[in-house]
C-alpha cells in the first residue's frame, strides 16, 4: 500500500484518498513499540496497552505535508468514500482490488487508540510523529526505487506500516 501511495508522490501524480481525508489514522514506529515493551518490563506491568503515535494528523494534511516535502507537486485528492468503497467491492469479488477489505474498509475513518494507559503505567511516550514515521519510510522507498531493490525489510514494513498497535504485556 505504500509503494502505491509513495509512487503516487514522486511521480507528482494526485494522491487520491478514500474520503475527504479528514479523519485520521494513527502510527507507530517499531523503535517506540521496543520502547513501551522495556518499559513494561522495567516495570513488571501487566496488561493490554495500547500503542501509537501522540496527536495524529488529518490523512489529507498528513499526505499535503508529504508531498510539500517531496518536493514532487503531488497533491491529496479527495474521493466519496461510498463509491470507491463500492468500487472497491465490487474488485474485490473478482480478486482485481488494489487494497483488501480491511485497508478500504478503515480508510476513511478515525483510526485512533487511546494511549493514555501506557503513557500512565509504563511511563512510556511515543518518540515519533506520523510525519516524521512517512518521511522516513518514503526516504527508504526512494532509495530503495533508485537502487532497483526493495529489500525484504523494507516488504514486511509495507505489510505491516500504519498499523497502530495494541500489545499485550500480560
């Protein structure tokens, strides 16, 4: 999915969002993830605790702002969530749809997790921004596209990037 998104940017081309892109849809780096799981284990918690970035962006400013510092004249394009989700649907029946249900399914909802508990009883504090996560994973999609290569870590960050996370301590 990102691949998708990121050639969308560099090639200047309109990045097109399912919905408005006013909604948002939180991150959370890997690092922060290792972050929290010290945390617990320093401090012997026990529980389910929710992980993510602090004050996710709107998907439409999310996606501005990445293309602004691309540099590529690419720009969100809104799309009406109801027929793009039907359209998508209707791909998806015949195994031709870009995303799987579940990507088009969240893609034009708030996608926020409540990191309070963890903030709380593991002291813990994401370190990464939303921003700062996609810039650094498109640098390593250019990168990647000027070399030829896509490396297997760079694959399974695809499959498994914008995914906040709840992870269990317990």
């Amino acid at each position: 999915m990102l691949k998708r998104l990121f050639d969308c940017v560099k090639s200047g081309k309109r990045v097109p969002m399912i919905g408005d892109g006013g909604n948002r849809y939180q991150m959370v780096a890997v690092a922060d993830v290792a972050d929290a799981c010290v945390c617990a284990i320093e401090r012997r918690a026990s529980g389910v605790f929710n992980l993510g970035s602090a004050d996710p962006p709107c998907v439409r400013n999310l996606l501005g702002d990445l293309c602004r510092r691309a540099g590529s004249g690419g720009r969100p394009m809104p799309t009406p969530a109801w027929a793009v989700t039907a359209a998508l649907w209707g791909l998806h029946s015949v195994r031709l749809s870009p995303l799987v249900p579940e990507q088009f399914r969240i893609a034009p909802v708030d996608y926020v997790l409540d990191i309070a508990a963890a903030r709380e009883e593991l002291g813990w504090t994401p370190k990464f921004g939303d921003m700062e996560m996609l810039w650094q994973a498109y640098q390593t999609y250019c990168g990647a596209a000027y070399s030829g290569t896509l490396p297997a870590e760079r694959e399974a960050f695809d499959a498994a990037s914008g995914d906040s996370s709840s992870f269990d301590a317990g």
